[in-house]
C-alpha cells in the first residue's frame, strides 16, 4: 500500500494479450494506470464500467483489436467519447445490454465504425429510428464482417435502411425482432453471397405463409451459409414449398426450420 502523499511507483511493462475487468469497481485514474503499461500488447479488454476519463488511455492501446462494454451503460456523451477514442487498430466492438437509443447513436461521428469488423448492440432499445441512424455511420464501411442486432426492436423499415451495410456480411444475426416476411424478402434482395451464419429465430411474423420464397433466394444466393436459424418465425405449411426444398438441399449443414 502507498503512504498517504506519494504517489504510486508506476507499472512496469505487464505483456498481456487479454485482460477482463468485469464487475471491477475502479476510477478513472486506476484504470488507466493498469492499461498503460499493457498499451503496446493488449488485444482484447472487457470491461463492466468506464468511469468518466478513463478513456483517456485508449487511443495509446496500439495493439487493441477487440473491446467489449456489455452492460455498461453510458450516457450519450460518452458513447461519443469512446467512439473519438477507439484506437485505428479496433475491429469489434461490443457494446450489448446497454440501453442504446437513436440519441446514443446521433452522437457517434460519421466514419468511427468505418474499420470495424465486427459490431455488437445486441439487447438495446434501438428500434428502425436507431437502425436508420446505425445505417448512416455503416454506410461507407468495407470491412464490417459481423453485425448482430438481436432483441433490438429491428423491423421491416430498419432492415431497410441497413441493407446496404449487409452485402458483405458473413455474420447477420437479428433474433428476437418484429422481421415480417417483407423484412425477409428486402435481405434476400440484398444479395449477401459471403454469408455463413444467419439467425432469424423468434421473429414471429418472418414467415407466416409467405416466407419460403425469399429464404430460398436467401439460401440459394449464399453459398457459404453454415448456420441458418428460423426457429420460432411462424413456419407454416405453404413455407415449405419445392423451391425452398430444393434450395435446402444445397446446404447439408444449415439447420432445418421449426415450428
């Protein structure tokens, strides 16, 4: 422990590659005293809090390829912070279960999530008014690979607006939205040839008798699809029509709807 009035001998050089801080209870000042003698190693960092400057200490996290925030819950004047910060060598961010509206998301410039690679917002309130701002800061993305955006109140007119940023995707998962058929059939428009898993699972309204043609041009214009997940999206009957067959039969390894 450290007398009272001195300061605390700085950290030596700590090589470590992956660090998780979940549940820590520190300040700004602790914090960024544990990070920076990691700055030049460091590629993964989890962390449950992000006490006002911490963020200080980013941009000098040369090494940083993945940063997760789950549940940490920022204003939006910090999300515009973290977002001013994040280190050029950053490919995923995850920032899930963090109550993230459109006014979060109005605060992030335009171009900060250009290098992602994979972006997580899982399990926030964005709705199709957040999804047309998250369109936006995608819109000149090249290198975006996965998106997940389950239980995020997506609907038609959001997988609209953010299918532009899907054409390049190996990774869609959307679970746990308001999807409808007509959602379905603007993705399957979209055309994601690189696509290997896509999760619709509990989109009660993706199917409903008018499904089956859009997941079929969705399953025969992917080629690499692995991991196809419609589990609870109202399959009936009528879905299961010859061309859907016969597009499922290209792909062993998809898994098979249910009702």
């Amino acid at each position: 422990m450290t007398p009272r009035g001195l300061q605390a001998p700085p950290l030596q050089h700590i090589p470590l590659g992956y660090l998780d801080l979940s549940r820590w209870n520190v300040d700004a000042a602790q914090m960024s005293r544990l990070l920076e003698p990691m700055a030049s190693t460091l590629e993964v960092l989890h962390v449950s809090q992000v006490p006002r400057g911490s963020l200080l200490v980013l941009p000098s996290m040369t090494a940083l390829k993945q940063l997760h925030m789950a549940a940490t819950h920022p204003r939006p004047e910090d999300l515009q912070a973290l977002a001013r910060a994040l280190p050029g060598a950053v490919q995923a961010v995850d920032m899930q279960s963090n109550q993230l509206t459109k006014r979060h998301l109005e605060r992030v410039p335009e171009g900060a999530f250009a290098r992602l690679r994979s972006l997580t917002l899982a399990d926030n309130p964005l709705g199709d008014e957040g999804a047309k701002r998250l369109a936006r800061l995608l819109r000149d993305t090249r290198a975006l690979r996965e998106l997940r955006l389950g239980q995020t109140g997506l609907g038609d007119a959001g997988v609209e607006a953010l299918a532009p940023a899907c054409r390049l995707l190996e990774l869609l998962h959307v679970q746990e939205n308001q999807i409808t058929s007509a959602g379905l059939r603007t993705l399957a428009d979209a055309a994601m040839p690189r696509l290997r898993s896509l999760a619709l699972v509990e989109n009660p309204a993706l199917m409903r008798g008018r499904g089956g043609a859009p997941l079929a041009q969705i399953l025969r214009t992917s080629p690499e699809l692995w991991m196809l997940d419609i589990s609870a999206t109202g399959v009936q009957d009528q879905d299961m029509t010859q061309e859907l067959m016969d597009a499922f039969s290209r792909h062993t390894s998809v898994l098979v709807p249910s009702q």
